[in-house]
C-alpha cells in the first residue's frame, strides 16, 4: 500500500482529463473571442475611412481655395500640395482596408467644378472583411453618405 501512495505521489505532469478541459476552455474563449475581435477591427476601419475622407475634402476645399475654384485631379496632387498622407500614393489607394477613389470634373463655362470621393471596403464579407460599410462623398454635399449594401451614392442615408 505504501508503494502505491508513492508511485501515485511522484507522478508528475496531468493527466488526460485535464489536459482536454483546457483545450476546451481554450477553444471557448477563442470562439466567443475572434468575432468579437474581427468586428473590432472592422469598425476601427470603418471610422478610420470617414476620418480620411474628412480629411481629403478638406484638403480639397484648401487646394480649391488656392487654384481658382479647381480642385486637386488626384490624390498625387493632394500629396504634393496639400499635404495628404503618403498612403495614398496612386490612382486607387488602399488604406486600412478601404479602396479609395476619387472623379474631378474641372470647372467649365456653366458647370462648377465637382469631385467625388468613395470608399469602399476591400473585402465586404466573410472572416477577412475589412469593412461592411460603404461610403461616398462629392462637393455638393454637406455630409458623408454610406451604404450597406453595396456603393453608396448622393441619395444614400447620411452617416
């Protein structure tokens, strides 16, 4: 008897059992963890993606005030002369998992001059989206427009 309690005793490590309750335990806490933390970094990205968009009409608005009522034709110029970001370097960037684009028509005879700026997500859905919601402003309006259900345009809900 007394060798059994010693042998039972200077067992050391876990067993089987344990072993497999924290494994489980571990795979809860992922479970109920990664969506919560997808969902997270999509809402990150999508305040990331109005916050630029602030930022670019406003630096549109400056560049406009600086060039006659034209504004900058692409990002490119808006990086030279305005200071905007380097990230949004090219004719289609991508930041924070948002495709940035942007139409200028220069002004004519009887039309003002107008740009367009949207955002769109890079991946919409799925476990790798970056994004769920679209995003669109011009220089007629006075507030962002967005959309979840594909591009946002001018008749879209304000943000």
């Amino acid at each position: 008897m007394n060798n059994l309690r010693r042998r039972k005793v200077s067992q050391k490590g876990f067993s089987l059992i344990e072993l497999m309750i924290v494994i489980a335990i571990i795979a809860l806490l992922i479970g109920v963890g990664v969506p919560a933390w997808q969902a997270m970094v999509r809402s990150g990205n999508e305040t990331t993606a109005l916050q630029q968009m602030t930022t670019i009409r406003t630096l549109q608005n400056q560049y406009a005030s600086k060039h006659q009522g034209k504004f900058a034709p692409n990002f490119d110029e808006l990086i030279k002369s305005a200071s905007l970001d380097e990230k949004f370097k090219g004719e289609n960037p991508v930041v924070n998992g948002y495709i940035f684009s942007m139409t200028v028509q220069q002004p004519s005879g009887t039309q003002p001059a107008f740009f367009s700026l949207k955002a769109n997500p890079q991946v919409s859905e799925g476990i790798q989206a970056t994004g769920s919601r679209y995003f669109y402003f011009d220089s007629s309006l006075g507030t962002i427009k967005y959309s979840e259900e594909g591009e946002a345009s001018a008749q879209s809900p304000s943000v």
